[in-house]
C-alpha cells in the first residue's frame, strides 16, 4: 500500500470567506481528500502581524472553522488545524530566524508591498511572516504545498531554507513541492468585475459570502455589474457578465457551449436570477451544516481538538529531530 502525499493548505480567518474561496479553493480541497493526506491549517498566527480585534478574531476562526467543516472537509480524512493550537509552528519558526538572512527576507514582494502601505506601523512579525510560513510546511515533512502567484516567492524561501538545514546539520526536512492547485473557477467581484473577489474588499455589493442569506444573494447579484450588450457570451473583453458565466458554469458543471445555448435570447435579468439560484441551491446544504454545529459547539471543539492532536505528535517528532541536530536541549 503506498504513502498518501502529504499536502499542508492554509488560509486566514480574517474577513468573511465568500463565494470566491470556496470555489477557487474550498471545493477542490473537498474533492482532493481522498488522494492526499491533508492537514487544513486555520493560520491564526499570521492574523496577528497586522493591527486586529481580538474578540472578532477569535469569532473568525471559530466560523472559518465551521465553514471549512460545513463545506465537506470531513475529520475522518483530514486534519483540520488552528495554528495556535500547535506550539511547534512557533518554535521552529525561531530556529528558522536562525537560519534565515536578513537579505533573504528583504527581498520578499508580500513585505515590501504592505510595508510600504503601513510604514512605521509595520512590525516585525510581518517581516518574518514568511519564515513562520516556513515552519507551517516544514514542521509536518510535507511533500506538497499548493501555492498561488503570490505566495510562491514564500514556498522557494521555505525550499530554500530546509535544504541549507539539512546541508549544515543533517537531513532532517522534507524538501516541500510548489504545486498550481487543480484549476478552480476565478471569480470576480460583482462590483467591478476586473479584479478578483476578496475578502478585504469593502464595497458592499463586491463579495457573495458563504453564509449570507438567500435574499442577500440575489440582491447582489441582481446589482452585479454587466455591460450594455445584448447577447449572454463568454467574452472576457465583457468581464461581467462573463464573471456571472463562470459563476453559473463552475456550479451546473456544463460546457460552455450549453450554457450559451441555454441562455440564447435571454435577458440579462434571467441571467442574473438563474445565477442566483444556483448560487443559493449550492450554499444551503454549507449553511444548514455551519448552523448545526453553531447550535452544538461542543462538537466544533471536539474536531479542532482531535485534528490538533494529530498535528501536535507530527509537528513534535519534527522539532525534537531539528533540536538534536542543532544542539538543543
């Protein structure tokens, strides 16, 4: 019996996850468990390099948590892991302050961009965010990161790192894989629909969230900006009424061909409502299980709990092996 790959995905509690998340990414987790060994990191660490509310911070990750859960990641197959819970991320996170120079990080695009943006309010915790993010992968051996354009630059440095670990004291990481993730819809804000749906957006008509109710739903996309053509085509010179296409195509599942036919001489207001329903037919059955386990919190609990447990014993024989080859302890 072979050894399943192990994959490490992370993503923020900040903001509310919307319709973007869960299908560019969410939906292909889902569908990925069966293939992989998963470990689902609800990284709350990295939410503290930048200003923050700690009682809204605390709700976030309890409610990506559920939604995760809601949306099909099943505790039987996967881990599902809040970065906090697992104190080896941090510890190794300092060894690898010890590795790393000061150069390398220096050099990282995400630091410069939200540095320049912040200026003195920047801290230090985020100019070695990308060598806790080092740790995350690291500190469980995994074989597989699936990264984005913008973190990919953080994946090479963490690539970086382990093989000068492994140079100076001994093979102890794994040496983690960048791998695109499997190809999953690239949804659009509905407001302006040349930019990507995003969670730190604020215009209140741009992002669809995973628990916003049906009425809201199609308020929104009622508003969502089109164009003053007549015909339902996938076009991406027409980005909003192909961002609703890709909407409607990534939840039927139909080729594009039948969906330009079925919309053949329709209005933009069929267009919208039918987007609609298919948006709110794909998030009931997410809702209706993020209220039950709101309604039992215990059992919330119960599977952070064991997920961090299995984290721990990994992350642990890990650090121990990175702590004998340096020295420590």
């Amino acid at each position: 019996m072979s050894v399943k790959k192990r994959v490490l995905s992370g993503i923020q509690p900040t903001g509310s996850i919307h319709l973007g998340n869960y299908l560019g990414a969410v939906k292909n987790w889902v569908a990925a468990q069966d293939d992989f060994d998963n470990i689902f990191l609800v990284v709350d660490l990295h939410a503290i390099t930048v200003k923050h509310d700690p009682a809204l911070l605390r709700a976030q990750i309890r409610e990506l948590s559920g939604i995760l859960i809601a949306a099909g990641i099943d505790p039987e197959k996967s881990s599902l892991v809040v970065q906090s819970q697992v104190p080896q991320h941090a510890e190794l996170a300092w060894i690898l302050n010890c590795v790393a120079g000061m150069g390398q990080l220096e050099r990282m695009t995400q630091y410069k961009e939200k540095s320049d943006a912040l200026k003195e309010q920047a801290t230090v915790g985020l100019f070695t965010y990308p060598l806790l993010m080092a740790a995350d992968i690291l500190v469980y051996r995994t074989d597989r990161v699936p990264v984005g354009a913008d973190q990919k630059q953080h994946v090479e440095l963490c690539r970086d790192l382990a093989q000068r670990f492994n140079a100076q004291f001994g093979e102890t990481f794994t040496i983690p894989e960048p791998v695109i993730p499997a190809v999953g819809a690239r949804v659009m804000g509905l407001d302006d629909p040349t930019k990507k749906m995003s969670k730190s957006a604020t215009g209140p008509n741009h992002a669809i969230g995973v628990l916003e109710s049906p009425s809201a739903i199609v308020k929104k996309l009622k508003r969502a900006t089109t164009d003053s053509l007549a015909s339902i085509r996938f076009d991406e010179e027409r980005p909003g009424v192909n961002n609703l296409l890709g909407i409607y195509q990534a939840l039927t599942g139909q080729t594009k061909e039948a969906i330009e036919v079925h919309f053949e001489g329709k209005m933009y207001g069929h267009l919208k409502q039918e987007v609609a329903d298919v948006v709110v037919a794909a998030l009931e059955p997410v809702q209706k299980r993020y209220a039950e386990l709101a309604r039992h919190p215990a059992e919330l609990d119960a599977i952070l709990a064991r997920g961090a447990e299995r984290a721990r014993g990994i992350a642990e024989a890990t650090l121990e092996d990175a702590k004998d080859k340096l020295g420590l302890g």
